[in-house]
C-alpha cells in the first residue's frame, strides 16, 4: 500500500521536479514526446531529460516568418507553438490500413492491429488541447470511428502548459482556447521564474495525473504562487500577436462565397497545403494502394491529404475545385463555419501555425477581417464550385 499522502490540487515544483515527471512516465511505460529544439525550429520528439528540452530558447513568428532566439533566461517553456502539432504522434502522416500477399492456397490479407504506445505529451498548449479535443470528436464520435486513433488516444497522459508568451500569430483569444487551459489534461504546468526562483505551479487534471505528481517532490502552492501564475496568463492574454472577430463569423462567410476577396487571395496562394499540414485539426487523408513489381504483394495506405489539392475534390470527370479561389474558399469556410455544421465548434483554436508557415504570409485573421469590412452578400450558391 502507498503511503504517501495525495498531493494538493495545486503544488509547486522544481526544474528537478520537471526531470523527475519525464523520468516517472518512462517508468510506467510511456513513450515521452516533448518540445526540443532542431533545424530550426521547436519540434516535439522523445525527450529523456530536461537538458533535451529547448531550455533558454523562445520564437520570433509573424506572416510567413519563423525564427528562433536566446532568452535572457532558461526557461523550458518560453516559446509558443513550432511547426508540428500533436496530430502526428494521433493521427499519423501515414498509416497501413491492410496488406495483402500471395500464397501457394490462395490470397492472404493482414489488417495491422493498432497498438498503444502509451504516449506523454510533454508542453501540451491550450489551444492544442482544444485541437486535441476537436479531433476526438472527429474520429471517435458519430457512427465512424477510427479505432486505430482510439487506441493511440486512450493511453496519451497529457501535461499541459499554460502559455507565458504569445506568438507573433497567435489569437487563440478570439477562439476562446487559451492561453489558460482549462480541461483536457492530467497535469498542468504554469512556468514560474522570478529574480533567484524558477519553479513551477502544478494544477491536477486528473486521477492520474494526482498519482503521478505523488511520486514527485513537490510542495503545496502558497497564494503568491497561484497569483504570480494568474499575472503570466493574464499578461499573455492581453499580448495576442493576431485577433479575430467571431460574431456572426459564420453566417459572414457562408453569405459571402463569391466575395473579391477569394479571387485576391487567390493571387498570392500557392496551393501548397502547408496551412493544412500545419493545422492541428485538419484531417483530410486520400488511400493509396502500393504493388511490388512481382504483384505478389500489396497493400493500402491512408495519407494526410489537403483539400488545395486539384486531386481532393476529383470526382469522375474532373476536379470540383479548379481554381485556387475555391480551395482557400473551401478550406476557410470549413475551417471557421462549416465546421460548426458538422461538428459543432469551429475548426480552428488560433494557434497561428497556418499564417506563420504559409511561405506567403496569408494571414487568415486578416482575410476574415477583410470580408466583414466589405461583405458582398450574393444569393448566387452555384458559383461556390468554380
């Protein structure tokens, strides 16, 4: 029997205490994915100590701009979000749905069996908590469930962070995703550094998550504690880099698809799907069936696609979507109306990952922003395809 007493709903740790929480999940089979710094850029890999994490680094991000700097601190946390989302490790770029091989008795097929790899995710944002939360909904409510998505989900120990720095494009404000997250995770971690003290305030979103903090060193959080992490959210709420006006946002661009601004967007798109691939959301795939040159062995494999693509909307005969104004249209009405149709939230958490890496600098807020100041309500629905 344990005989350590439960931890406080809120407690504070140390950066050791951060090492001891990565080292405690790999004890209990976890596979650690965290943010570290590579290429570039912060990406989110296996880390095995607080030394792998981008410890004094944060990110300078604007319209098409990425870049990373030194702090003036070591902060572990000090950045905003990086190019990769969560997305990869759940719904994966790629993944064998069967594989068929010839034998002397005949054909024999092989489903692959999803198996968990119990994931931690180590700096979860709340923006992508809520794009977490979105997905979840997209595949495993409603009468079509990927079970494969299920399996990787069930096990996924999450330990947030609430954001100290806003990004450049951030505004998950307007969407009402952050920067505090609210739900979604089993630990919580606002980093706290001040003059000789760098810890951090611990919130427990979970029973999990209590016992795990149990095995940790920590102390109960004192009140300055719980205000000087209430100042750093607050702090951050109010340096948004982007913010959209959500009212009526939906019905604006539902009643405005054949607006100029689509063919003026238009102009400069490159129909390169990195807003997609960026997107913590986005979950469009196509199916591809392989054969070796033998034909003696296949298999079909479900890739993430993007709806930019001439390819996606092909239907016999031709595309749908020919132009470059009618994908952005597609994908930015999906994304901010639509969506709401289908699953009743919007399909964006304004983590400002699609306006950071568009090689182009589209900036969605902007484009929104752009038709509410001159909407050109048409009643001409035909025209949505062209």
């Amino acid at each position: 029997m344990d005989d350590r007493q439960a931890p406080p709903h809120r407690a504070v740790i140390t950066v050791e205490g951060v090492g001891q929480l990565l080292a405690e999940l790999a004890t209990r089979g976890h596979r650690v994915l965290g943010p570290t710094a590579r290429d570039g850029a912060i990406v989110y890999d296996d880390i095995g100590a607080v030394s792998d994490m981008p410890q004094g680094w944060t990110d300078r991000q604007d319209a098409g701009r990425y870049k990373l700097e030194r702090r003036d601190d070591d902060a572990l946390f000090g950045y905003a979000v990086g190019p990769q989302s969560w997305k990869k490790f759940l719904h994966p770029p790629m993944e064998t749905i069967w594989r068929s091989r010839r034998t002397e008795s005949g054909l024999a097929i092989d489903a692959p069996i999803a198996v968990s790899e119990k994931f931690a995710f180590i700096g979860v944002r709340a923006c992508e908590l809520h794009a977490i939360a979105i997905q979840d909904r997209v595949f495993l409510e409603g009468p079509y469930v990927d079970k494969a998505y299920g399996v990787r989900r069930q096990d996924a120990f999450i330990v947030a962070t609430n954001c100290a720095v806003a990004g450049g494009t951030c505004f998950c404000v307007s969407m009402g995703t952050g920067p505090k997250a609210q739900s979604g995770f089993d630990l919580a971690l606002t980093e706290i550094i001040e003059d000789d003290r760098h810890v951090f305030l611990v919130e427990v979103g979970s029973d999990a998550g209590a016992d795990v903090l149990a095995h940790i060193e920590h102390q109960p959080a004192a009140r300055m504690d719980v205000i000087a992490a209430d100042t750093i959210i607050a702090h951050t709420a109010a340096n948004m880099g982007r913010e959209m006006e959500t009212t009526g946002l939906k019905e604006l661009l539902q009643g405005n698809l054949t607006h100029e601004q689509w063919e003026k967007v238009a102009d400069r798109c490159l129909s390169c799907g990195n807003c997609t691939m960026v997107c913590p959301t986005c979950f469009c795939t196509t199916v591809e069936d392989h054969s070796d040159l033998a034909g003696l062995n296949a298999e079909r494999v479900k890739e993430w696609d993007s709806c930019f693509t001439q390819d996606f909307s092909y239907i016999h005969g031709g595309s749908v979507r020919k132009s470059t104004s009618s994908r952005y249209r597609q994908w930015m009405t999906h994304k901010l109306a639509s969506w709401i149709d289908q699953f009743g939230t919007s399909g964006c958490v304004g983590c400002g990952r699609c306006v950071t890496w568009c090689p182009v600098g589209i900036d969605i807020t902007a484009e929104a922003a752009a038709i509410r100041a001159a909407p050109q309500k048409s009643s001409v629905v035909a025209d949505a395809r062209a």
